[in-house]
C-alpha cells in the first residue's frame, strides 16, 4: 500500500492555493525571496548554510497558520529546523477545517502554488478513508484551506533553499474541535471516530516510520469582539487568557490528553483554541516516540477591534524513551 507508484489518472484533479497574492507573492522567485526574508528578522531563527542533512531527532514542527504578513518570526521559528534534517518522503499535516461540515476531512488533491506542484499522498488516502466507518470527505473544506496551504508553500521553499527538486507530498487532515468532548472535559471514548482516526494515523506514521514527519498547523486563542466574544480582550483578560493557554501547552507537552481535555473543560474552550483536535490527534499518534518542544509564543492584537490571537510555534522530537528504545533495538 504504502511507497507503491501513483498512476497518472489519480493526477487530474488539483486544488490551487487561495491565498497566494495576498498573503505571499504569486511569482515564484518572488515568493522565494519572501520567505528567504523571514529568517533574517530580528529574532528569528536562522537558516544555517550548507543545509546537508543532519539533523536526526527531529519528527516533525509546530506551525502556527496566522496570515504570514503577522509574523514571519513565528514560521522561521517552526521551519528552519527542516533545512537541517532529512528530507521526508511524505507530510502528514494536521490542519484546522475553519469550514469543514465534517469533524475529520481527508482530500486526495494535488496542491498548485507559485512554487509548484504539491502532490497528494493518494495511496495513503484511499488506504485510511477504507478504515474509516463515518463520513471523511468533505471537498469544499480544502478549498483555499490555509492551515494546508501555508505549511505546503514553506515546505516547498525549504526545498528549494536546499536546492532540492523533489516536489513535496502531502497527507492532509482537517480536524475540528471535539466540541461534544470538551464539554464534557473528557477524552473522547474508544470506538469514535475520533479513536478510529488516531488508530488508523497511528498505524501509517508506524508503517512510514522515519519517511514520515508531522506538520500541527494550529493557531491559540482567539478572544474579542472579532470572534463574537461580549467583551473587550482588556490586559487583565490577556493575562487570565496567557495563563491559560500556558496551562493547556503543558498537558500536550506532559502528553497527558486527559489533562488536556479536562483543562479545556473547565471554561468549554471559552478562549476558542482551535487546534484541539490536530493536537489531541497528535498526542495519539506518536504517544511516547516523540516529545514537543515550543520554541516562540506571540500575541496578535488589535488595538482597533480590541481583539487578540495567540500562537506557538515548536518542534516535534524523538522522546528519551523512543531513543532508549531504539538503542536497545
């Protein structure tokens, strides 16, 4: 199933991004210039020459999917790590479905930006949508989707600053907010379609092994007037809404998603975090291979609309547990 070629009538259908343009240049070398410029702002983490391999900790990055223009930082910080390590034959990325009918979508569309063609892990597609018993497709979600878009565009950029042709291939899942969950302030029990996705992500990350990495493309809170909050993100909110999520950062840090779901709980997500379903995913994926690590936190907020947006960015790295385990091998 898994490395077997494509034929080329799966190829007929491709998605183009949305959000090229606006968000970044739709020329190609433009594009590239663009976000070569994110790691020389002040603060940012550097892309260190000569880009060879070697790096072997990693599993894979944390990336917000803010509007570039917010924080280049933020990226650099997420992306400069994969220009030192290998390059993976697939991207299995955990986006957020911001209109998705469905609470988990899977697509097998190629994806077209100014830096290329993206290429759907089709394979693999059709292989989870078969061990899947709900409803997963739900094509206008894809559609212009950013939490897919930007982390393609940036992988495609590291390749080329590494001087790599290899398109890059992607494995993308929308993922919602478990809302029945939280409220609840529980894990989703066995059996769910929530237990089905993460058994059945589990099994293919196992099966890929190393050829695999993980992009979480997951924005924080989201609080204000903006978001149909009654009230105004005041500093002594940002301070509560900081605490909080520094809070909810630790369980997925601690991989404890029972903490996590009662944490969240406790006020139903009042703060609209929105990546809980691509990081409870997450947690259940990997289990104890592999440790987060966040490496930048930022605030976006509105003085206009009183209204603020949080983000991290971080590492996925091979847990203490995972090397011993592999050591010993």
């Amino acid at each position: 199933m898994i490395g077997m070629a494509i034929s080329a009538p799966s190829r007929h259908r491709t998605l183009h991004c949305r959000c090229a343009g606006t968000c970044y240049p739709s020329d190609g070398c433009q594009c590239l210039s663009y976000f070569r410029s994110f790691f020389s702002e002040p603060g940012a983490a550097p892309l260190l020459p000569p880009f060879t391999p070697c790096r072997t900790d990693l599993l894979g990055i944390l990336s917000p999917h803010i509007d570039f223009r917010v924080s280049p930082r933020a990226y650099a910080h997420a992306f400069a790590p994969l220009a030192s390590a290998p390059e993976a034959d697939v991207y299995l990325i955990l986006g957020v479905g911001h209109r998705s009918r469905l609470e988990w979508s899977i697509d097998n569309r190629d994806l077209r930006t100014p830096l290329g063609r993206a290429l759907a892990e089709v394979e693999s597609v059709a292989w989870l949508r078969k061990q899947l018993s709900f409803p997963c497709h739900d094509p206008e979600a894809h559609e212009g989707e950013h939490s897919i878009e930007f982390p393609i565009v940036l992988l495609q950029a590291i390749r080329a600053f590494r001087g790599s042709n290899r398109p890059v291939r992607f494995l993308p899942i929308l993922c919602g907010g478990l809302l029945d969950w939280v409220e609840q302030g529980r894990v989703p029990d066995r059996n769910t379609p929530f237990d089905q996705m993460a058994t059945s992500l589990h099994c293919l990350h196992e099966a890929y092994g190393e050829r695999m990495q993980l992009i979480v493309s997951v924005d924080g809170c989201h609080m204000g007037p903006r978001f149909g909050h009654p009230f105004a993100a005041t500093p002594p909110l940002l301070e509560q809404t900081r605490l909080g999520e520094e809070g909810l950062w630790r369980t997925v840090e601690q991989r404890d998603l029972s903490a996590f779901f009662a944490l969240l709980g406790r006020e139903r997500n009042l703060p609209f975090f929105d990546g809980i379903g691509a990081l409870a995913l997450l947690l259940r994926i990997v289990g104890s291979k592999a440790r987060l690590k966040r490496t930048y936190h930022e605030e976006w907020f509105e003085e206009e609309d009183q209204s603020v947006v949080t983000f991290t960015s971080g590492l996925l790295q091979k847990s203490e547990e995972y090397l011993k385990d592999g050591a010993e091998a």
